[in-house]
C-alpha cells in the first residue's frame, strides 16, 4: 500500500509517498481502505520532531483521522461489514491507503455525508464533545467560552454547544473568522488584537456571571484572561498550547471562585478509555448528524500529494474549519 512517511524531522518537507507493507489484521480488527483524512497541527508538530507517535502506532506516517470503506473484518467482530462506510480516530497512522483498526473504535459515517466531509469529524467533534460535556460538565443553556473558534475544535464546540441550547462565545484574531462563526450561532464574537491577549473585560460586559466552561485550545497567555472570565466553580478544559506551554496564573481568582483547571488529550489515551469515548459519542452525537443539526466545516479538500503545501497552511492559521486529504 502506499502511505505518506516521514523520512526525517526537518517539517512537511520531509514527508515522502512510499510503498509499505500491510501488517496483519487482528481477530477484532477491521482493514478500512482510506478515503479521505484531515490535517491537523498535531501532524504538523509530529513531522517537526515535536510530537511522537505513542507507543504501538506507526511512527512514521502522521495521520489521526480517517473515512473509508471496510475490505475485511477480523474473525471475531460484529459490528461492521466489507462495504461499510466508516470513520475514526487513532493515534497514527491514518495517511495510508489502508489501516487496521479495533471494530469498537469505528464509527457508522452519517449516510448524507461524503468521504472528505466525515474524515472532518472524528478528532475535531469527538475532542470538543469530550472536554466539554464528558469532563467539562457542560449542559444545557450554560455559558461556553471557546478560544480559537474558527478551528476545527472550535467550529464543533460551537455546534454542539448550541444543539445543547448553550450560549456561545468565542475568540478570535481575525473579524472574518468571528463572522463566520456567527453564521454557525456563535452569540459573542471576540475579536483578540493585543498580545499578549485581552478580553476578559469585553467578555464581562457580555456575560457579568462569567463562563461556566472555556474551551481553551490556544493556551499560554489566554488562560490567565479564561479565568478572569469564568464563572464561579467554572471549568477550564486545556485542550491546545498554540500560544505557548506556560503561563502565569491569577491564582487569587482560582481560589476564591473555586475554578478548576483540567488538562486533557485524547492520542494517548488507552484503547478501553478510547472505545468508551466511541460509544458516548455514538449515542449521543452522530444523531445530531443525521438529523442535519450538525455539519463539519471543510475548508478545502486537496489530494494526498499536496500534503505538504497543506500543512504549510496549517502553520499560517489563515483556514476556517478544517483542510481534508483525499486519495
């Protein structure tokens, strides 16, 4: 099969198309032949040297989310069929024309949807619906801060977070990206010119009693002003480190408004903690899918061999959505 490889650390110019071997497939796997698969800056990093692969997944071929169609199933599962359209998510490896993955990892792709369209789902929806509603504690008509909301990460947060009847808030350094969000439901736009970052007090005039969950996917200097905006007993979910990994917090304001800070990543998560994830997700997310209450933002598709000009968009942040590769 062939498969987009790092050959070394030096960027996406490093990546190669090469021809790889495929392993064998296990009793409760399942070999997808892959349609389509998103960018994200995860890849980025991993093709600079600055974010491994974990233990057990190829180290050499980037990728963490997948669509396609099944070829064969293990000799112990149930749940799928060769013909199958499905998608997922994985620690790595999804920059491949084929992969094995465990049955219970997989998800039904949303029958209305095409190949370039689900592969937009997996890592950006199933992360936002974890760190908001599964650890975040979100629920219906809370108040939710989103920085970053023209992402991938961001632009699902907001979907969800309004299928949930949530007032949404979200930051942004470029107005075009706060219009479009508002498009989606987006209630506050932010728009972010200082550096480091101000609008605790553009969001206080907004929302006096603060945010009771911020989706913080840039990190660094915004966590300081996310907690200076939150709600008391408010929930911060550290999900993305753009702006840096390190910070000074007003830790008078996380005493006395009891806010907790919660980091979380779902890539090296174990496999139980995973197929968990994939079932909560199921039952109450692809619903929302197939009623046509949630729609992933693709930004553009290009082929697999423009994988490297892709990912130098990435690293620019000039997208709304996601960008999606296809074989």
């Amino acid at each position: 099969m062939k498969a987009i490889c790092m050959t070394d650390t030096s960027g996406p110019q490093g990546l190669k198309l090469l021809e790889r071997a495929q392993g064998p497939l296990g009793p409760e796997e399942v070999l997808v032949e892959v349609k389509a698969s998103a960018l994200n800056r995860a890849d980025l990093l991993q093709t600079r040297g600055l974010y491994p692969a974990p233990f057990g997944v190829p180290a050499d071929i980037p990728g963490l989310e997948f669509a396609g169609k099944v070829l064969h199933t293990g000799e112990r599962t149930q749940r799928f069929q060769p013909g199958d359209r499905v998608m997922g998510l994985i620690g790595g490896g999804a920059w491949a024309e084929r992969l094995a993955v465990h049955e219970a990892e997989l998800l039904p792709i949303p029958s209305h949807l095409s190949f370039a369209e689900a592969a937009a789902i997996p890592e950006a929806f199933m992360t936002a619906f974890d760190a908001m509603v599964l650890q975040g504690g979100l629920g219906r008509f809370g108040r939710l801060l989103i920085h970053a909301i023209g992402s991938g990460v961001g632009t699902a947060g907001l979907q969800i977070a309004k299928a949930m009847d949530c007032s949404v808030a979200g930051t942004s350094r470029t107005a075009d990206k706060l219009e479009k969000a508002k498009a989606l439901g987006l209630d506050v736009g932010v728009l972010v010119e200082e550096k480091p970052a101000k609008f605790a007090n553009k969001l206080k005039a907004e929302w006096p009693g603060g945010a009771e969950v911020v989706l913080e996917l840039v990190g660094g200097h915004y966590v300081a002003e996310s907690i200076l905006s939150m709600a008391p007993g408010g929930r911060l979910l550290l999900v993305g480190l753009l702006a840096g990994a390190s910070a000074e917090l007003p830790l008078g304001a996380v005493l006395t408004k009891k806010v907790q800070l919660i980091g979380t990543t779902l890539r090296s998560r174990p496999l139980a903690e995973k197929i968990l994830l994939a079932r909560a997700f199921s039952n109450s997310v692809l619903p929302l899918f197939e009623k046509k209450m949630l729609w992933p933002v693709v930004a553009k598709t290009c082929a697999f061999s423009e994988v490297a000009t892709a990912l130098s968009e990435i690293s620019k942040n000039d997208f709304f959505g996601k960008i999606v590769l296809e074989w």
